[in-house]
C-alpha cells in the first residue's frame, strides 16, 4: 500500500511536500517522493489523503483509558477533592464497567491519533481493551499497600496478574509492565521490590511522581489531606503515625528506597522538582512523561520541560485521566503544553517541532520502543496516521510542523494505522468490538455514576 499526501513529517528528518509511504507487512518500507515511489511500486495500491500531513502516530505516554466514563462527573475542582471524588465514583463501577470504559476510551484515543499508549491499571480492562482494539500499548500493573504487613501479598497478587495478562495479549503489540502506587498509599519498602521483580522478569516500570504541592507537603513534611492520616494506631497509650516527614524531595526519597534500580522506569509528572532532582533523574536514565493538560486543569502546577530538555532526559507527553481532561486528544494537549510553557518561562521559548517530537519519536524513546515505531524510518512498523490541514483556519499552510501543533486536534485526524492495519479512517472503525454496543453501555454507566 502506498500512502501519499501533501506532507510528510518523518520527525527524525526534515518535513516535505508531495510525498508517500510504502507500507508492506506491517511495516514501513519506503519513504520518498510520491511520484518516484509510484513509478518504482506500479503495482501497489495507492491511498491519497490530499491536502493532509502523513506522520508517525501518536505515543500517548501516560493514560487511564478504563477512567473514560467517568468524564464530566467531577469538574472544576482541585487534584485532592477530584481525587478523592473518583475514588468514591469507582466503587459503583464493576468488572464490566471498567473494560467498556476501556473501549471507550481506547477508540477515542485511535480517532484522535494516537496508536500506542502507556496505560496504569490495577483491574486489567486497558490490556484486555487495547488487545481487542488493535492498538500499541505498555500497560503497567499498579501495585501499593500502605501496611508493611500488606506488602508481600500486594506484590504477589501482581506478579501474578502480570504472568496472566502476558499470555492473553500479543507480545509484539503489548508490553506488560509494574508500577508502584502513588507514594502517599504506599509503603516506601514498595519500591524496592517493584525493581527487584522488574529486574528478575525484565519488564518496565512507571510511576507517579512530584505530581502536586500535597504529594510534595506530604513526603517532605507530613503533612497532607490525604486519607493514609486516618490510619492512626495505638500501641499501649502510645499513638503511632502511618507517616513521618522525610525532609526531603519525592523523587529523591524514591530514590532512597530503590525505586530507579532497574532498567526501563518512567516518572509521571514530576511537576515539583528542583535541580538536584532533574541530576538524578538523568543519572539513573529516568524517562518523564509530562501531562501538562491534566497539570493545569486540576491546579497541580507547571513541569520544568526547558530543564527537562537542556538535562537530556527521555521525554514526551502524556493526556492523563480523560476523568479530569474530558478528551484523550494528543493533539490538543501539544498545543496547550506548549502554549502553557511560553506563558511562564518568558526569555525561553518551545516551538512546534519540539512538542511534535515529544508526542512522537520522545513518548517511543521513553518507552524504549523508539527502534520500532515513533518516526517515518523504513525498517519501523507501520504506525501512521494522517491529518487533515485543509480547513480555513489552516490554510495557506507554509509550515506543516506549526499547522499540525497549532491547528489541529482529534477531530481533523483522517487516519489511524497501526502495524500495517488501518483501524480508523473518518468515523469508520476496523476494530474487535462493536462500537454503537459499546456506546449504549457507556450510556448505562455513566447513569449508574451519576446516581
């Protein structure tokens, strides 16, 4: 198949006009000019977007597909308050529930580009989801208990959901990874033992990270809304705190307890940071996934990515909970990341092609995934999406890079094509489930939430 367009954005090397790629196998086997490569492949069918851009798809680098349906219940309200709503929200959800929010969330995400996510669950709906769905993913296993007691069993218990779910899924599609809790329900001893297993079973870990100012107050001070604080115990006449301030920075505290030791680790967030942290995070080759959307609409702050970027470090663009975003639209969040950034670092400036980069061959290289897909290369597998640049608000189009950061979102995405298999092209699906029935249940939980 050869796929043309008026623009190609290869990422890794320059843009250009008039262009095409060869797609054979599930994967990318010829970039060039659309007119040279039609006299080279005569027999191959050929697919013309138009006055489209012909790019690597989307790596949305830290998501929760399964919290889709909950969009719209909690809004204007604080990270603590909308935190502690969702968890309250999520008892009324069950098995069922969350794998159809998965689906949900995982068809809006291909409609809007993107083709490969990193998905934190403990219920398992995001991997059975994005094996159903076609869809690239590494799906990480949360595992956390706040009793030392509890710890072993925790982690048992996701050892072997880990073992499961990687016979249920294609292997050269999906990554099953491990993920501590968030540090403020989960014992330090946690961390340690998260490396330990990633080491022995050669799977990466992700984790949330200096997310917010409470998180931040609680590791370092103690003090905290969160709910660990009603775990007061009393041995004798003795009352015994379930925490103590630890003086210092989240990320170092992680890295006081193990948590960088094995190999392939992604931190989310990492909004509260200082520069010994962003040191440390280099030293011990941390990926970071920024969620700049998520940050500004739950109040949590702004990530340093100038400091991010100038220290080197694996990074790339996460939409978060589509429960506090209501959209997973990777291209919308490159938009107001960028935007955001420019706003508070006057003197410093991010341009499109930077933000383009993050969302694509970034998001690949912090996955360790960047041999096989977040770039235009022959040889990558054949994760392509197009995007229409021919509305009046993108036109005449003179920079291709700036049109596809600055104009568009989900709505304008043509195409969705993952190893080889288009599995979206404008409102038709090429999926393992059925769309309009998964919409009337989505109908049927979002009721259910709103009760």
């Amino acid at each position: 198949m050869l796929l043309c367009a008026q623009y190609i954005l290869p990422i890794t090397s320059e843009p250009f006009r008039g262009g095409a790629v060869l797609v054979r196998d599930g994967a990318i086997r010829d970039v060039g000019a659309a007119d040279m490569l039609k006299l080279r492949y005569p027999d191959e069918e050929v697919v013309d977007y138009g006055q489209a851009a012909l790019m690597p798809g989307l790596v949305d680098l830290h998501t929760h597909l399964e919290n889709s349906v909950m969009r719209g219940i909690v809004h204007d309200v604080p990270y603590t308050t909308w935190i502690t709503s969702m968890l309250e929200k999520s008892t009324k959800m069950d098995v069922s529930d969350w794998y159809d929010s998965a689906i949900l969330g995982g068809l809006e995400a291909l409609s809007s580009g993107i083709t490969t996510v990193a998905d934190i669950t403990t219920t398992g709906a995001a991997c059975t989801a994005t094996q159903k769905l076609g869809m690239r993913s590494v799906i990480y296993r949360e595992v956390g208990a706040m009793d030392k007691r509890r710890v072993d069993y925790a982690m048992r218990v996701a050892e072997n959901d880990i073992m499961h779910w990687r016979e249920e899924v294609d292997g050269d599609r999906i990554t099953i990874g491990i993920a501590p809790a968030a540090m403020y329900v989960c014992h330090p001893s946690v961390f340690a033992k998260v490396s330990e297993f990633a080491r022995r079973e050669n799977v990466p870990v992700a984790m949330h990270m200096a997310g917010n100012r409470e998180e931040f107050n609680f590791i370092k001070y103690g003090s905290s809304p969160f709910s660990v604080h009603t775990m007061d115990q009393k041995r004798g006449y003795v009352e015994i705190p379930p925490w103590l301030p630890t003086g210092t920075t989240p990320v170092r505290y992680a890295l006081n307890w193990g948590a960088f030791e094995s190999d392939n680790v992604l931190a989310i967030h990492c909004v509260h940071v200082d520069d010994k942290d962003v040191q440390k995070l280099k030293e011990y080759d941390v990926a970071v996934a920024s969620c700049p959307r998520c940050n500004a609409q739950l109040g949590m702050g702004v990530a340093p990515l100038n400091e991010f970027l100038r220290a080197g470090l694996r990074l790339g663009l996460g939409t978060d909970s589509p429960a506090a975003t209501d959209s997973t639209d990777m291209l919308t969040e490159m938009r107001i990341g960028m935007l955001v950034q420019r706003a508070v670092n006057v003197g410093t400036f991010l341009d499109s092609a930077t933000m383009l980069e993050m969302a694509t061959i970034g998001g690949a290289r912090a996955l360790k995934l960047d041999d096989k897909i977040g770039s235009l290369d022959i040889g990558k597998r054949a994760d392509i999406v197009a995007v229409d640049l021919s509305g009046s608000h993108q036109t005449p189009t003179t920079d291709p890079v700036s049109a596809v950061v600055n104009t568009c979102s989900g709505t304008d995405v043509l195409m969705t094509m993952v190893d080889g298999t288009v599995l979206y092209e404008k409102s038709k699906w090429n999926v393992g489930v059925e769309v309009a029935k998964n919409i009337a249940r989505v109908i049927e939980i979002r009721g259910k939430l709103r009760m």
